[in-house]
C-alpha cells in the first residue's frame, strides 16, 4: 500500500479512503485528491489508481479535452462529453494498464469504467436519449437514469 500512495503523491494528490456508495472512486481535480471507496480488494485499488492517474494524465496534458472538463458544462458540452466518453475512457484504460505494469508487473488490471453496472445501463440509456434528439439535461433528470433512484 506504501508504493501506491507513493505514486499518487509524487502527483501531487492526496489518497482519501471513503464510502462513497456504488462507485469505486473518482479524481478531484480542483483539490487534487484521488477519492477511493473503502472497500476496494487490493487489486481493485491499484487498478482503480492507475485509471484515475490516466484521467489526471489526460487532464494535464489536454487529451480528450471535452471529456476532462472542470466546471461547468454548456449542454453543447455535456453532449460533447458524452459522445467521446468511450474514446476517453479506453484510452484512460490503456494508459493505466500500461502504467501500472511498470509498478505491478504481474498484476492484471481491470477495466474501471464497464465494471460498474449501472455504469453501463447509464452510457446504454444515454446514447438511446441522445440518439432520439433529446437533451442531456433531460436525461439527467429522467427514470431512465440509473443514478436518479
């Protein structure tokens, strides 16, 4: 566990453990903390890390510029957002698994976004919405959110 909150301090983060429901965890940009849910398997922690660590790496470095946007979004934006979320988030994959070998070279990593399902019921529900010429802020407030129950 040293090595992992080693590598997140040399970015510049803090590692916070907390519950944090049915998410794994998530980057805070704007006060530079790497949210982790508690509960998380020793595996499931480092792989998370690193995904996040690729977001922070994109972030810095102006990849998927639409997709790692801080503040808020014009709806323009937020659909944006949405339509290069996967290209973002396998790239965010590639680069954590590519990274975290170099510390964990026999560990395997897992692909945080689909691990989650009502992460993939909410991209499946969203890209229908969108499709049909709906707004994202419709969405965001319809039952066919999974996060709105």
């Amino acid at each position: 566990m040293d090595t992992i909150k080693k590598i997140v301090k040399d970015r510049g983060l803090k590692l916070v453990f907390k519950n944090i429901g049915g998410y794994r965890g998530y980057l805070d940009y704007k006060n530079k903390k790497l949210i982790v849910n508690g509960d998380l398997s020793k595996r499931d922690l480092i792989s998370l890390v690193f995904h996040e660590l690729g977001h922070l790496y994109c972030y810095n470095n102006k990849k998927y510029k639409s997709f790692h946007v801080v503040g808020d979004l014009t709806e323009i934006e937020k659909k944006t957002r949405v339509l290069t979320a996967w290209k973002a988030e396998k790239y965010v994959d590639d680069w954590g698994e590519k990274e975290m070998k170099k510390y964990y070279p026999k560990l395997k990593y897992i692909k945080a976004f689909m691990v989650c399902e009502k992460n993939k019921i909410y991209v499946r529900n969203l890209y229908k919405h969108l499709m049909c010429g709906l707004s994202l802020t419709e969405f965001e407030e319809s039952p066919n959110n999974p996060y709105n129950h």
